[in-house]
C-alpha cells in the first residue's frame, strides 16, 4: 500500500535549476520517496519504496538518465 502524501514535506531537488520553474521536488514518508514536478503539484508522482528509491538516486546520480 503506497501511503498519504498529502500532508508530506516536499522539497526542491539540489540538482534542479535554481533560476528555472523546471524543478523537480522530493518527499519521503513511511520508507516511501516520491518525485513530482513543482509546477503540478497535484499531479501524477513517481513513488518508489526503499531499495527501489536507492537504486533509482544512484543510476541518476551515475548519469544514467542523462541527455547529450
């Protein structure tokens, strides 16, 4: 079951453009992490349990997902 993240403390990623509204904002709740898009905040989120989160931050982090 994927909990309430209603109530939930989002915070802006460190690797969004600070000076752009492209930004990419983080919460965690129950050992859940999920992603959403600052300008949609009710929106569609990623949500990812635990080891899942952590595979998916160190592939980004390894620049898996990077363009160009």
């Amino acid at each position: 079951m994927i909990p309430d993240f209603s109530q939930a403390s989002w915070i802006k990623s460190t690797r969004s453009q600070q000076t752009t509204d492209q930004c990419v904002e983080l919460a965690g709740v129950s050992g859940y992490a999920a992603v959403r898009d600052s300008k949609d905040p009710e929106g569609p989120r990623l949500v990812l349990a635990g080891q899942a989160w952590r595979r998916f931050r160190h592939q980004i982090e390894a620049g898996a997902f990077d363009r160009g």
